[in-house]
C-alpha cells in the first residue's frame, strides 16, 4: 500500500520509516524545506538511535521517499497520515489544531481516489470529528473515512516501540477504515501485537488517558521523595517496594526533577482544558501540573541548600550534566534543566553544561549557560556537580576523579543513579532525591 505521512517531524519520520520498513511504499511530506533537502542528504533533523540507518536503507530500497508536495504524497495513497504538531495553544493551554486542519483541507483537495485519513497526532476528543467535517465540506468526490490512531513512542527507543508495540489503538466509525487499518499493520500480526479497535472519540481520549496517568505515577513518587526526605527514608526501596506489587509496577517510579518533553507537559494541559470544557474537571490531573511545574525550580533551589544556602551560589560554578528531558534525545522541550539552569543562574551562579546531543538545541534556550566539550571539562573547577539527566556516559563516571576536578567535591544526584555510601567513600558530598 501507498502510505503518505504528512509531517515528516518526530512521529512522522519514524513512523514513516517504520511503515516503509515493513514493505509498503511511503512519502513524508514536510513544508520545510530544508528539513526535506537534509533528509534527501541522509541527515536527521532529530536524534533518535537507529534512525539514520532505518532511514537510509529504505530509501535506497526505493520504498521511502520526501517531498514538500502534498499532492505529490497524497496521490494515489490508501492511506495517509496526519503527524504535525499540535503543541499548547497560546494564552489559554488547549491544543493548537491549525495545523491539523490545514493539512485535512490540503489533504481533501488532493486526494486522487478513495483513502482512510488518519489523524496520528496528539490531538483532544472530537478531533477526528472535525477533520471529517472539514473534507466532507472540502466536496471531496471521493470515499474518505477518519480514523484515529494515536502513537505511543517512546523518545530514545521508537522503533522498538513502533516494530514491537504494547498494543496498536484503532479508532474507526466504519468497516472501510478498520479493515484498511488492518492492511496497514498487516505486518505486525506476526509479532501478535494486541489490536484494539474503538470508537473514533475513544481513540483519542486513550492517548491523553495514558499520558496523564504516567505523569501522574512520576509526580506522586517525586511527592513520595519529599516525606522520604523529611522523615529519614529511601525512596529507592520505597519505589521498589510497591513497584514489585504488579497492580502497580516499577515504570515511572524514580524520583527526580519532573517530567518534562513534547508530550506530557502539553498532553496534561490539553486533557484539562478538554475536562473543563466538558464540565468533568480532572482534579487529580491538575494537581500533577501543578505540582510538576514547581518541581523543577524546586530542584535548583536544592542544589543551592546543598551549596550551604542563602547567597551561597553567588559568582560560584555549577556543572550541569545532561540537559535534554530524558537520555537518547536532543528533545530540550519543557527540559527539567531549563528551570534548574534559569534558578541557579537567578541565584548569581556561573552554570557550565554538558549534553552528549542537546547542546544545539539548548543553546539559544540557554544563553547564560556555558558549553562544555565534555562532561570532565563542566566538572573541572566547578563547585557543584549536577547530574541532571541519566545518560549512559554520566552512569560510570570517576567518582575520585570528579572529587580532585571539582573545586568543590558536591555531587548533587538528580536521577539516583549513584550509590550514596560509594560516592562518600569517593569523597563527595553526596546529595540524592528522596534519600534521606
């Protein structure tokens, strides 16, 4: 089948991949161009492991191609897909839908014969409902049926996660676009990946569902850090403790600075502006914005009391390790590093940052922020060392090499990743989440 992906960003792109990689034929399309000349020259416009090699072996296969043409992508496609970004509408935090709609518009006037659309973005319920509204009054001749199909890609491991997903969710009103639905993902029947198929407005709920709920199982284990903080306890072992009861499980149970990235901070926010509009308010979803949004200022502020407190940071220098959301990303979008880096510089602080792929991206976020070469040139001569994000390279360091290179030997572990009773017998001062 002819797949045509429209937006070739992060869903798209490996989405697209991923599809072509199973054997259909697929074009991205993007409005960018430079994005798509980049592509045509085999450079990714995002870091994501196994991507480029994906991307370049299926172009060479002939069975995935660019463009910046929806007429030319749309053509004779069975199936295609709307992947543009539905970030936070300014001033009032609903989904900004612009760009789903232009591209239904677009894609209805281009349409060559008869297709299933299929909204891939995060987008709120009734979405699909107006995006058939808006190709029915496009007078598109052809039959078109709207389905949903909402990602669940983990930045950092996608492909996995698109080749063997936990299931594939399917929102379809009619036999025409469940039954191309299953074409499509014909290919991952051999690997049994659960289907399910819902109603076009449940579809869309199930995305922002689960998104809230996971950021809803990181923020209580960061509040749950807190008490352990005050009363004396570990809130490793607490995590483990009811992360082994299989009603709860381990995943999004480590404590640290917040959630940040592309889809929580927005997909929470989007979910309540949906519950208020319904008149169903999700009370519990909006404490987790709430309390998250604190969280990362809170995090530097606990770098400062670690540095004695008051005006304690005042002309001295902080090493900031990692500053994209999550390891295996250059994603800097609502970055935990960015409130701690803005608390500390706000403090007087010198910060000085290292990030093995999101110091480009960073860098007009951060302009009072120094850049490393390397993890060992932040630490050298700094006062506080902070470990910010879990990337592998940060998982092994030296801890009696940071101990010599810092002017201070403090290492404030935002991540837990080291073991408290090795790096004091390293010689640092050790300062972890939830560890009291």
């Amino acid at each position: 089948m002819k797949i045509c992906m429209v937006g070739a960003g992060y869903v798209g792109l490996v989405s697209g991949a991923c599809f072509a990689d199973f054997g259909h034929d697929v074009v991205c399309v993007d409005t960018d161009p430079s994005k798509i000349e980049r592509l045509h020259a085999g450079v990714m416009p995002i870091y994501e492991p196994g991507l480029d090699d994906l991307v370049r072996r299926n172009v060479a296969a002939g069975r995935l191609a660019f463009t910046t043409s929806l007429a030319e992508g749309v053509a004779g496609a069975g199936a295609v897909f709307i992947a543009v970004g539905t970030p936070s509408r300014r001033g009032d935090g609903h989904a900004d839908l612009s760009y789903v709609h232009a591209a239904a518009k677009e894609i209805a006037a281009s349409l060559t014969g008869e297709a299933v659309v299929v909204t891939k973005s995060t987008v709120p319920v009734g979405t699909g409902d107006a995006v058939q509204r808006i190709i029915a009054e496009a007078g598109c001749a052809h039959r078109v049926s709207v389905v949903s199909n909402p990602e669940f890609l983990r930045e950092g491991a996608a492909i996995a996660d698109f080749k063997r997903p936990d299931r594939i969710v399917i929102g379809a009103e009619d036999d025409f676009g469940r039954e191309t639905m299953r074409e499509v993902y014909r290919p991952l029947f051999l690997n049994q990946a659960p289907i399910l198929f819902t109603g076009r407005r449940t579809s869309e709920l199930i995305k922002y569902a689960a998104n809230a709920f996971l950021a809803t199982k990181i923020t209580f284990i960061n509040e749950i850090a807190d008490l352990c903080e005050a009363v004396g306890a570990d809130v490793q072992d607490v995590s483990r403790g009811i992360g082994l009861d299989n009603r709860i499980g381990p995943k999004f149970l480590h404590a640290g600075p917040g959630y940040g990235g592309s889809c929580f901070p927005k997909d929470t926010l989007a979910l309540l502006k949906t519950a208020q509009d319904a008149d169903a308010p999700i009370r519990i979803v909006e404490a987790v914005v709430a309390v998250n949004d604190t969280r990362k200022r809170a995090m530097g502020r606990k770098v400062i009391a670690a540095m004695g407190g008051g005006d304690s940071a005042r002309g001295k220098t902080v090493a900031l390790l990692g500053l994209t959301f999550k390891p295996n990303t250059d994603d800097m979008r609502d970055a935990p590093s960015l409130a701690v880096a803005q608390t500390l510089i706000d403090a007087g602080a010198n910060v000085v940052a290292y990030d093995p792929e999101g110091m480009e991206l960073a860098k007009p976020m951060l302009p009072a922020v120094t850049m490393a070469d390397n993890a060992w040139g932040a630490i050298a001569g700094a006062d506080a060392v902070v470990l910010v994000t879990e990337w592998d390279a940060f998982r092994a360091l030296d801890l009696k090499r940071i101990a010599r290179e810092a002017a201070t030997p403090l290492l404030v572990d935002l991540r837990n990743v080291y073991n408290p009773v090795e790096a004091r017998a390293a010689g640092l001062t050790y300062v972890g989440v939830g560890r009291g």
